[in-house]
C-alpha cells in the first residue's frame, strides 16, 4: 500500500526538476546533456550515469531533437507513458508560447519596424552561432576522407538541387556509406535474438503508419488545394522524421524549404527568430512555432491562425521524434549493440556538418557585404571559440544594443 505513494512522490519530484530543467536550460543539445546529469542523475538518481548516456546516444542516432528525445526517454523509465508525455508537453510548450508571441509582434504592423530596430544585429550573431557550430561539430567528426567527402557532397547536393529531399537522401547515403566501411562483419546471432523480442503486430503497425504519413504527406505537398495550415503540419512533420543532428541540423533545413522554395517568410524574419531563439531556454527546435505562426501571418491570417501556426510547428516538428524514441526505448538494450546502427552514426554527422556550412552560406548571401554585419559574425564566432561566454549572453547583448542605439 505504501508503494503507491511513494511512486507518486517520485514522480511529482521528477516534474518539479523537469520544470527546473525547462527553464535553466540554455546553450543547446550539449550543455542541455550536463544538466541532464545534473537533475536528473546525481541530485535525485532517477536513472544512473550510463542509463543516460545510452539515451543520449540513441537520440543522436534518431532523427529528431535530441534533449527532448533524451528526456522523454527518462520520463519513460521513470513512470512510462503517462509521464513521458507530461514531460514532453512542459518542455517544449514555455518556449513555443515565447517564440510564437514573438512571430505575433513581429508580424503586427505598428511593431514590425521597432521589432527589426532591436533585433538588426541579431541577424550577424546568429551567423556567427551557425559558424561556430559548423567549426567545433566539424573538428569532431571530420576525421577522415570518407567524412570529409560525405560533408564536401551534401554541400554540394544543397546548392545544386536545391530541393528538400536533398536533406533525407544525403543522411541515408552518408548513414549506409560510413556502416558499409567501418562496420566489421559479426552480430548475426545477435540480430536474431533482438528481432526475436519484437511484437510482430506492433511492429507492422508502426511501419505501416510511417508509410501512411509518407504517402499522405507526399499528396499535400504536390497537392495545392490544401489549406496552409495542413501543408504546414506536413512539412513540419516530415522535416521532424528527417532531422538528424539537433538544431544546428533544423536550421539549413527550414531555410531552405521556408524561406528560398516555398516563400513563406523573408530570410530577415527566419534569421530574427533563429536569434531569439538562441536567448531563450528550451528546445531549439520551439523555433518552428515561430516559423508556424509567421508563416500563417504572411498568408492573411489572424491571431488566432498565427496561434495556430504556431502549435501547428512545434506539434509537427517533435512528433515523429517522440513516436520513435517512445517505441524504441523498451529494447534499446539489444538495439545499441548492433554496430551497424553504431558505426551509421559517423556518416551521418558528417553530412550534418556539409549540411550547416549550406546554412553558413545561404544565410550569408542576403546580408551582404555589410562590413559592420561581418565584423559582429567573426566577432560572436571568436567569443564563442576563444572564452566561455555562452550564446544566450552574446545574443542578449545584441538585443540591448539594438534597442539603446
């Protein structure tokens, strides 16, 4: 009888160091890891260091945001389905409520010029955010010719189809390619034994509803008579299956589909929200209810179709993540020991790198050759590379600059 209660204690302790987390937790996917550990690890022990490492690690394999994979991964082990999707909604809605507010005053016409005022030289410090990215993930994992050739080519890819499906192709080439040459010939028995603990039923219903969203969504997306905000789930949803690598990985993505295919907002508006962003807690991938709700404005909708836009983004964008960390995790431990999946992941981070010197690009063309613009990116990049000071600070900087000066 007294197992009861203390499990609910339990799990109302969790929530309260979720809400800590939410709000506490600035600089990205890795400084997010260090907090992970501490809340979650060495104050409370809710799951031990190497429980949170192995779930770190399979979000970085999946497609998706990774802290919020990782964390809806340890609500999952602590109090299963129910808890995981409470953490889940606490996490991202804070910074999506902040980031589609933002996409509300941008859009209004009698803020819109004192909106672009306070934030002008946010647009270059986020170019040097996206630069540093690019520099510290590439030191790290471009460490070989096939790396380096894999990252050469999806940059290559992006400029020359300029095509979204560029993005999915190139990570599965980049996943198969790295397996193929570095994964040693072994594991037979051990795939047997691991698809041996899979349900058949679920595991057929869980493909084949992947193949129904990819069916639909391939319809909405060559299909013009559907409303904005259904093609809008699509494109969120499909780019939320598609994003390996976190953030940094989102940003090329969304430009490139958002801003230079499909018009739905101008590159300063993209680059003013990916700014805001970098100074608030949270998930980096909130970003997309500011894409939602903007891009809602900018074809005739009201408030409460921007709102919807907004919650329209940051749904879409996580749900293909949560699904597949959600039906992965319960046999994780046979899953991680397959060095196929382990051995993917090199290639993988090495398009994501091509993937945000892309960005590094496309962003950079539009600003010109403002040389107090350049002077603020190479400023941030060295900030960044050379002390301590983290992104949020940089960026809040910006913002008090812009509005004193």
């Amino acid at each position: 009888m007294q197992a009861k209660p203390i499990a609910a204690k339990k799990q109302w302790l969790f929530i309260r160091n979720v809400v800590f987390f939410t709000f506490t937790s600035f600089g990205g996917a890795q400084a997010h890891l260090a907090l992970l550990l501490k809340y979650f690890v060495q104050s409370t022990k809710f799951i031990s260091e190497e429980e949170l490492l192995e779930l770190n690690a399979l979000a970085q394999v999946l497609p998706g945001p990774a802290s919020t994979q990782t964390l809806v991964g340890i609500a999952w082990k602590v109090g299963k389905l129910k808890l995981a999707i409470i953490t889940f909604l606490i996490w991202i809605l804070p910074t999506a409520a902040i980031m589609t507010f933002a996409a509300i005053s941008y859009a209004l016409l009698d803020q819109k010029q004192k909106f672009n005022d306070i934030l002008e030289y946010i647009q270059p410090i986020a170019l040097g955010i996206v630069a540093y990215g690019a520099w510290k993930l590439g030191k790290k994992v471009l460490s070989s010719q096939v790396s380096i050739f894999l990252a050469v080519g999806s940059v290559v890819a992006t400029f020359v189809l300029r095509n979204a499906y560029v993005f999915p192709l190139a990570i599965l080439v980049g996943g198969i390619i790295s397996s193929a040459i570095e994964t040693p010939r072994e594991e037979t028995e051990l795939r047997v034994r691991l698809f041996s603990n899979l349900n058949p039923k679920k595991l057929i219903y869980f493909l084949g509803a992947l193949l129904l969203f990819a069916l639909v969504g391939a319809i909405i997306n060559r299909t013009s008579p559907f409303s904005l905000p259904i093609r809008l789930l699509e494109n969120f949803y499909r780019n939320g299956i598609l994003v390996f690598g976190g953030g940094q990985v989102l940003v090329p993505l969304m430009f490139t589909e958002f801003v230079e295919m499909k018009h739905y907002l101008p590159s300063s508006g993209f680059l003013s929200g990916f700014a805001l962003q970098q100074a608030l807690p949270g998930p980096t991938f909130s970003f997309t209810s500011y894409l939602g709700a903007l891009s809602m404005r900018n074809f005739g909708y009201g408030m409460w179709g921007q709102i919807l836009g907004g919650l329209i983004g940051v749904i879409g964008i996580n749900l293909p993540g949560l699904i597949l960390v959600l039906f992965i995790v319960p046999f994780w431990d046979d899953l991680k020991k397959i060095s196929r999946i382990r051995h993917s992941l090199s290639g993988i981070n090495a398009v994501s790198v091509g993937f945000i010197i892309a960005a590094f690009i496309l962003l950079l063309i539009p600003m010109g050759f403002n040389l107090i613009f350049i002077g603020i990116m190479i400023a941030t990049f060295l900030l960044l590379n050379f002390t301590k000071i983290s992104p949020p600070i940089i960026v809040l900087a910006g913002i008090l600059i812009g509005y004193l000066f």
